[in-house]
C-alpha cells in the first residue's frame, strides 16, 4: 500500500470519526458551533480527539471542545503541510522538508494527546480544585474534628489538582505559541516562493520552531520520566 492510499484511509477514518462525534454531540442552539469545531478537529487529529469528544458528554457541560491543545494542535499541523508545499521545487525544501514536518507533527500530536489526557483527567469529580480547597478550609475551621494529619492530607490533594492544573495550562500555552510560530513560518515561506526572498531570511524562524518543538518534547519526557504525585482522597 502507497503512502497516497494510507494518507486516503487516514482522512476517510478522520471523516468518518467527524460524523460520529457531531451526532454525538446533538448539537441545538449555540451548540451546532462548538460541536462543529469539535467535529472539524478529528479530521486530522481524529486518533487523539475522537475518544475524547466522544466521551466528553459524560464530563462537565461547560468543558471547551478539543480544548486550547487539540485547537492548537489542528493550527499546527495544518499550517506545517501548506508550509511543505509551498517548499517543494524550491531551496527551501531542505529547511523544511516532509522528513522534518513529519518530527515536528509527532512530537505536536504527542503534546496534544498529553493535554487532552490532563484536560479529561481534570473534568473529573475527583480532581475539583473547588471542592478540594473547600475542604481544606473546612479541617481548618475544625469541621468534622479531622486534625492536623487529615489538614495535611487536604492541602497534599489540593496541591497536587494544582499541578495538574499548571501543567495543563503550560501545554496549552507551549501549543498555542507554536501555533502561532508555524503559521508565521508558513507565511515566510509562501511569501519566499512568490518574492524570491533569501535562505537566510528563513532560517530564523525555522531554529525557532525547532526550539519550541525540541522544548515541547523536552517537558513532556521530563514529566514522563519523574512521573506525578497522585492526588490523595480525603
């Protein structure tokens, strides 16, 4: 099977997981919108995102769809293949290649799937940073006779949602900043093609992408490697 006919069934399933979480959806009113987004993103992200929509309804109302992460991520990936176009035939193919958008796509795919991990993980009922503080101000007020164990304990939960949370933000951040890079480099290079522009002129902003990208894949194996403290029920 060709890389053509792989790329075929990929957009088939990615259409075909669209319709599913559109349905899914049961979108009304201002809904139709943001389950369309939702539905746009599997398209290409549909590995990632579809199981994440999909189960989305049993989270909370008011969760964003794709989240900051898998929106990001779509801008991405979509600017990186305009990108590789306009490079073809051209001297800049070798600053931005297939071979390279193919890196930069898996370690941007990998920084998606983590934040939507993060971002179900936290919808959760047990990872409620509210409900969490509201316990800890609850043992300080000496409800229930908990004592300084049961406080420790309380603020160890709370803290360690807050990580999650932060982390979860980073991600997002680091994603969306990207984004925002790759659509400037996309720009940089379809105007090269068209005015002539230098190499040089290009090479910038190529290093500082790579940057990013080699920060992206950085943190998550960082993360990976030292792990996370579990939250603590109280």
């Amino acid at each position: 099977m060709s890389l053509r006919d792989l790329a075929v069934l990929y957009l088939i399933a990615g259409l075909a997981c669209a319709v599913a979480v559109y349905r899914a959806a049961r979108p009304d009113g201002h809904g139709a919108r943001r389950a369309a987004l939702s539905a746009a993103l599997c398209v290409p992200l549909w590995p990632i995102w579809a199981p994440v929509a999909l189960t989305a309804g049993r989270g909370e109302s008011g969760a964003r769809p794709g989240g900051a992460g898998g929106e990001a991520a779509a801008r991405v990936l979509g600017a990186l293949r305009e990108g590789v176009s306009a490079c073809v035939g051209t001297s800049f193919e070798a600053l931005l290649s297939r071979e390279a958008a193919s890196r930069i796509e898996a370690e941007v795919t990998r920084a998606a799937a983590r934040h939507a991990e993060l971002d179900a993980l936290l919808r959760q009922s047990g990872f409620d940073e509210g409900a969490a503080a509201a316990r800890v101000a609850e043992i300080e007020r000496g409800g229930g006779g908990a004592g300084a164990r049961s406080l420790a304990t309380a603020h160890l939960h709370l803290e360690n949602i807050r990580r999650l949370r932060a982390m979860r933000d980073r991600d997002a951040r680091a994603l969306d900043e990207l984004a925002d890079l790759v659509q400037a480099l996309r720009t940089q290079l379809v105007l090269a093609r068209f005015a002539g522009s230098s190499v040089e002129g290009v090479g910038g902003i190529v290093s500082e992408v790579w940057a990013r990208v080699e920060g992206l894949g950085a943190a998550i194996d960082a993360a990976g490697s030292a792990g996370y403290e579990e939250p603590i029920e109280t």
